[in-house]
C-alpha cells in the first residue's frame, strides 16, 4: 500500500518556503496530495490567482526542482464555510490519503477531529517565504522574483500577474 500525505495551501502565489516544505514532506511519503485550496477565489488582493494559474505554477516549480510529478497530485478544493463538513468535503475531490502535513491550526484540529495523523511541517524562513509578503513586494515594485522558483516568476510574468495584483488592490472611492 503506498504512503500518501496531503498538504494543504492557497499557494498566492507558490514560493520557494512551499517548494522546501514538499521536499520536506516527500522524504516521509511515497506520494503526495497538494491540495489548492480557496479554489474558488481569484481576482481579489489575497487570492490574487486563479485556481488554474496555482496549478500551472505548482506544476512547473515542481518540475523545474527536478520533483517526479507522477507522485504528486495536484487537486484544487474550493472552501465549505461550515467547518464541521470541511474534511468530508475535501476527501470527496482528493484522492486517499494517510497523513496530513500542516501547521495552520485550524487546518490541524479538523483533521485530528477527522481521525487522522497530523504532522507538522518545517518553516523554511517564515517570514520572507510568505505569500502575503511576497505580494506585498510586488505591489511597493521590490525583489520579489528571488522569493519564488524562477518557473513562478516566468509564469507570473507571462500572466501580468503584477499588474493583476496592482489593479485589485485599486479603489474607485474618492478621497
């Protein structure tokens, strides 16, 4: 039977502190469930990025860092606002897995409520590898290209992911 874990991310945008954590993850297991979650959400300043786009990014981070992509599944879950049926929820788009990965700690509690093994992950530089702050860098036009594999900062590039970014955080109120 093979050993799989989920990990559990919005991925706004997927940094180099994401990429670090799945190498971290992928030595205990033999497959890997990397669930994007908020899938619903694009468009707005915190979940800038479609669910599409975070998977095109994942992908290629993953692939450029040399990561067997056949071990890996890429499933986008949107959020049931009700707690109590978030689990089952995600279970029903995932395939099965062992163990979760995570350090949020609601994500943490639901799963052990859930029944299963919750493990934490390893923060790699927590606060520059964070994607409220690597978004934030974008928006005061800062370095924020060597906080993401370069596969990202290409594709982010491609999308006008910057000037997405700039326009949702714009207001049409007067001042």
């Amino acid at each position: 039977m093979v050993k799989r874990g989920l990990l559990v991310g919005r991925f706004q945008p997927f940094h180099c502190g994401h990429l670090a954590a799945i190498n971290d993850v992928l030595k205990d297991i033999e497959e890997l469930v990397i669930v994007i979650g908020s899938a619903q959400y694009s468009h707005n300043p915190n979940n800038p990025f479609t669910a599409g786009e975070r998977l095109t990014m994942i992908r290629a981070a993953l692939e450029e860092a040399g990561i067997d992509v056949e071990h890996v599944w890429i499933v986008p879950v949107p959020d049931v606002h009700l707690h109590m049926m978030w689990v089952s929820a995600l279970e029903g788009y995932t395939p099965r897995f062992d163990v979760v990965y995570s350090n949020e700690p609601l994500t943490r509690r639901l799963f052990m409520e859930a029944g299963y093994k919750v493990k934490p992950i390893p923060f790699h530089d927590r606060k520059i590898y964070s994607s409220t702050e690597i978004r934030e860098k974008m928006l005061r036009n800062e370095n924020w290209e060597k906080y993401v594999p370069k596969s990202v900062a290409v594709f982010l590039k491609k999308i006008d992911g910057i000037n997405r970014l700039r326009d949702l955080v714009k207001s049409d109120k007067v001042q």
